[in-house]
C-alpha cells in the first residue's frame, strides 16, 4: 500500500515495506520486534543490526508508549535477534553460543559488539581488531576462542611486546608518554592491575595506570582505560538476571480491596498462609456467618411485624403468609432471639468458640420454611460475600470447617488481622510466563491499614524504603459513605481522595512511584446501572458521549468509561500535589499508574506484573539519566 514516498516500516528479516494502515496487520503484537508474522524466529538481517531498538517516527504513531518501550525491548533481548555466535571469532577461532553468553555477560563486556576477528589479551583484558591497536580493555581470563594470541594480532612493527602481542607505535608512544622505559626493545608482561614487569623477572617496575599521565596520554592517542574494576574476576551471570530485592507498600481505606490483593498474590505466587492464620481466618468468617445470618432473621421479625400490624399490600400478602404459616419451635426461636441480642450488645464473637454445640441448631434454623423464604426474598439485597457463605452455611457452621482458598478470598474483615502484614513472592522472569521460579527475583509485598499509622502518622516513617507504593481504591465506594473521624458522614471516595492526597504529599513516600490499583470493577459493572457515578461531588462533571449503534466498538460499557474517568481524576490530583523532580542536573515530572483489578486472579497477576515494569522502568529512567550525565561531564572535561 501506498506510494514510494510513503513512510512505511521495514522488517528486519527480509526487508518487506508496510504502510502505517498495513503495519499491524503484518507484523500483528511484534514479539520480536519488527518482522513480519511469518518471519518471527527467524535470525535478522545483519546489516540491520545496528537500527535494533531504535523506533522510527511511524512507528511512534502506531504504537502507545507502554506498547513502544515493549517492543523495543524484546526486539534487542529476544533469543533469536542475538547475534550468531559464529560471526565472532577470537584469536583466531569461531566462538560458540555459550563462549558469546559468557563475553556479552562479563562484567565489563566490549561495547558494541559487531561481527568480526577479534584478538583478545586474556592475561590483562586488552581486545580489538586484528590488525588493529586495542579499543577495549575488558575482564580477563575468560575462557574464549583461541588458547593463545599471536604476536602479530595488532599488526604491531614496534618490536616490543606486552604479553607476547606486538604492540603498535600508538601504543609505544603513550608508554614513553607515561614514563615507561622501552629501551632495548624488552618484552612487558602487564597484570589485569595495570603492574608491569620484564619477562624473566621477578620485580614489578611499577602501575601503568597509577602513572600521573595515564589517562591524558590515553585520551590523546585514542587508546582504552581500564574499567574502574579491572581486577574483577569473570562472573557469567548476566546482570539481568542478579537479584534485586524491591519493597511494595500496598495501602487503603477499609474495604479498598487491598486485602483481596494481598490474599490473591500469596495464592497466586505460591505462598500458603501458616496453620495460625488460618485459624484466625476460620474464627472470622463463621463470627460474619452468624452476622449474616443475623440479618436474614432481623428481616423475619420484620416480616412478622408488619405482617401483625396490616401493614402488607394484597400483593404481597401471599408471600409473607407463606413466610409466618411455617411457625419457628421454641428451641430454634430461643437461639434466633440470642442471636439477635447477642449481635446488637456486639459479642458475635462468642459463637464461633461453641460451633460445636451450635452447628447443629444452626443448621435446623436455616431448614425451616419461613427462614428460607426470607432469604429468597432478601437475597438480590445481600452484599455479594454474605450470600456466597449463606449459601454454604450448614458446612461453614461446623467446628470441623477449613476455610478453602476461594473461602479467604470471599471473607471481609480479614484487615482486621494485623495492621501491617507483609509477604515475600517472586515475579516470573518473563512476564508472559505463568508458573513463578524460586531463583527469581524476590519482592516483599507489605499490606498496611492507614489507621494503625498512629498520631499524624508518625510509624509511616518505617516504609520509607519502599520502592513502590500500591494505593487501592474501591470503584463502588462513589455511592457509599462513612463516619470520619469527627463523627462527620462522608463519602467514601471523598476519603479515599484525602488519604491519596496525605500519602501523596507526605515526606516518608516523596520521590516514591506510586500505582492506583482500582478494585472490584465487577461490582461496578453491575452497580453503575443503578447508582450514576456523579452522585459523588468529586465526579459531577462525568457525562460520557453514548452513541446510538449500542453495538458500536466506540462505544465501551459504561463501567469502562467510569474507571478510565476515576483514573484520570486522580492523575490529575497526582500532577496538582507533585511538582517535577531534579535528578543530576535533569527535571522529569513523575506520573501516576494505574490499573484495574477484579475479584479474577488474572487481574491481579497483571496489576503485580505491572508493578514490576513500572520498578524497570525506573532502574532504567535513573540509569538513563546518569549515563547522560555522564556524557555531559565527559564531554565538558574534553572540552
């Protein structure tokens, strides 16, 4: 498509041209960078080696930021875009895969590595062309091509060798430069430290590189320094794949669903909870059983109340005959009236300790007739964890419960445990993998209640170290409200709003990323037919555009619309209360992340997955700035 004067994307495999309309459709999610789909796995041109991870201006066009820096990366790392091992020699001999891993992977690598005969002083860590004098001084004695370097490697005429290489008259010169005696012609034998001394002695004449002129006589002759470790032995980890350890501070309101995040990450990673706190989880979900079962016979009594009272239209004067006709025997009434008293003094928690006396009566209660009705009358009313327990009451009441995975998942009040708790998990090494490896790298996953912060937040201090702060905020909480802590009715979402702002804004967390994990958006799908999003102050502006073709691929569900205009609310109280931030000379402005997240475990996989890029991105933006940095000293120094 298009004219040759089109912009079009090349694919560095076979050369083929596509248009900007064309692009995706050829090269479809571009795992390897840009090939077209039929060439994925395929080794890439070398003559394009050198445009790898350089995006062109179309590009840019057709792909988000996130997508961009995505395919960029996996276009340099992927396996098949690696240069083959065969296109390198060194010393005169072809390396094989695992002598390349090894040389790109040291810990000072050659820079820019391009096919080509190499020769390589494996003593003290020089390497460059042959025929040519040294551009690198690299980590010695690896293992590598050819056993031994020729004398004549750098095609050097000077008669003077260093480690059985002549070397070349620029490299004569900058050792008269420094000082270095070359009179009659002797051969050096030079350490990765930089000592030299004579073949056949055993006296160090000195340090070439603690020498006044080294590193001006280096400069003006184009010759390399060493790194700034030259001693260091070889190591073939890749540095990839060294262990960082990263702190995530998850943080909320109550009921943000930051709970479920944590439990879902420790089952998710592979983390069991210890016999303890299962214990504890089994002794709060039977106390909230009996709470919800408590609501089902304060609905009864109101049945029978009103019912005694007249006050039921004809219509549903059949139903609530058919709930008080089934009469209740005195035994069941006597445990439903303490039931009833015992929750409204708030002593609840007496019944899960005698489950084994009350299991039973428990489960004759919820058999009988009039009990029933009234559940299925109040069920559509019932907050959606209260009926996933009621419906297994008669298992959950007994002594003998375990509460399962999805059980732990389900309960509310587990926050109340602990006012912090915290998990080590591991993230896969690719973020496209399921299964989590125990050699990977490690994060500790903190979940903290605000409330147990103390008087203005003064133990916040503690987590001052933490990489990266998850903030969570419930989608459902715009129509909800609570007491602050004057008493005072407001919305949860306004609260949410004030602690996004204090956590924002507070010294411990400056200079922190922060992720905005948006939870239980599939109650909000359900609740956003009934309740608008503008009955919160906060987002009396959202008034989405909803074409009249409901089919339309422009028109997204109303959920959607409302968690991308939650998000964009709070990015934009983020840039209000942060100002940019300077780092050696630079200024970049941080922004907000945010993600969406479900009662599914796949949504929270991917907000934790997600988390993890943001911390790469990080490392990266701050290696960025100080290598330019660099480059900027450097060349003012030069200069």
């Amino acid at each position: 498509m298009g004219n040759r004067f089109t912009e079009k994307e090349v694919c560095i495999v076979c050369h083929a041209k596509y248009c900007f309309n064309c692009v995706r459709r050829a090269m479809g999610a571009m795992p390897e960078g840009r090939k077209c789909v039929t060439c994925i796995g395929l080794g890439i041109d070398e003559s394009n080696r050198r445009s790898l991870a350089k995006c062109s201006r179309m590009l840019k066009r057709v792909l988000t930021d996130s997508e961009l820096k995505h395919v960029m990366s996996d276009e340099m790392s992927c396996r098949a875009n690696q240069m083959p091992s065969r296109l390198i020699a060194v010393n005169g001999k072809p390396l094989n895969e695992d002598e390349l891993f090894m040389l790109q992977n040291c810990p000072h690598p050659p820079k820019k590595l391009k096919p080509g005969d190499y020769w390589y002083d494996k003593v003290a860590g020089y390497w460059g062309k042959v025929g040519e004098k040294p551009c690198h001084i690299i980590s010695p004695d690896m293992k590598i091509g050819g056993s031994n370097i020729k004398k004549e490697a750098s095609n050097g005429d000077t008669e003077i060798c260093i480690n059985n290489r002549e070397i070349t008259k620029t490299e004569l010169m900058m050792l008269k430069m420094v000082g270095v005696h070359c009179e009659g012609k002797p051969h050096f034998w030079v350490n990765p430290d930089g000592t030299y001394l004579e073949e056949g002695q055993n006296r160090v004449l000195g340090n070439i590189w603690h020498k006044k002129r080294a590193k001006l006589a280096c400069a003006m002759f184009s010759l390399p320094l060493p790194p700034t470790s030259s001693a260091v032995e070889p190591n073939v980890e890749p540095i990839s794949n060294k262990k960082k350890l990263n702190k995530l501070l998850l943080v909320g309101n109550d009921t943000c669903g930051a709970t479920t995040v944590y439990k879902q990450a420790r089952s998710l990673y592979g983390i069991p909870f210890s016999e303890d706190d299962r214990e504890r989880m089994k002794f709060i979900i039977q106390t909230n059983l009996y709470a919800y079962l408590a609501m089902v016979l304060e609905e009864h009594e109101r049945f029978e109340e009103e019912m005694n009272n007249n006050h039921y239209s004809d219509q549903t004067g059949d139903e609530i005959t058919a709930i008080t006709v089934s009469s209740i025997s005195p035994r069941l009434k006597h445990f439903a009236d303490w039931l009833l008293k015992e929750k409204e003094d708030g002593n609840l928690k007496i019944f899960p300790a005698s489950s084994r006396e009350n299991a039973q009566t428990v489960a004759d209660l919820w058999r009988v007739p009039a009990i029933q009705d009234t559940y299925k009358l109040l069920r559509d009313t019932l907050p959606r964890n209260a009926v996933y327990f009621l419906e297994r009451i008669l298992e959950v009441s007994r002594s003998e419960y375990e509460p399962s995975d999805m059980d732990i998942l389900q309960a509310e009040g587990l926050s109340s445990m602990e006012g912090l708790s915290c998990v080590d998990f591991s993230f896969p090494s690719n973020t496209q993998e399921v299964s989590l490896d125990t050699d990977d790298q490690h994060d500790p996953n903190m979940k903290l209640n605000p409330r147990r912060l103390g008087e203005n937040w003064k133990w916040l201090e503690m987590f001052e170290d933490a990489d990266l702060v998850i903030f969570c905020v419930s989608l459902t909480d715009y129509g909800e409200y609570m007491e602050d802590g004057d008493g005072v009715l407001v919305n949860k979402m306004i609260a949410n709003k004030q602690l996004f702002e204090r956590m924002v804004t507070h010294p411990s967390l400056a200079n922190k990323r922060f992720l905005l994990v948006l939870t239980k958006f599939d109650l909000l799908q359900e609740k956003i037919e009934e309740v608008p999003l503008r009955i919160c102050e906060w987002f009396k502006d959202f008034n989405p555009l909803i074409s009249q073709n409901q089919t339309s691929r422009h028109n997204p569900p109303m959920a959607q619309r409302a968690f991308h205009y939650v998000g964009y609310q709070f990015k934009r109280l983020y840039d209000s209360l942060v100002g940019p931030l300077s780092m050696r000379g630079r200024t970049f402005r941080p922004k907000l992340f945010v993600s969406q997240v479900s009662l599914e475990s796949d949504t929270v996989d991917n907000a934790m997955k997600y988390a993890r890029e943001i911390l790469k991105w990080h490392v990266e933006e701050t290696s960025m700035i100080q290598e330019t940095s660099t480059t900027s000293i450097d060349a003012s120094l030069s200069s």
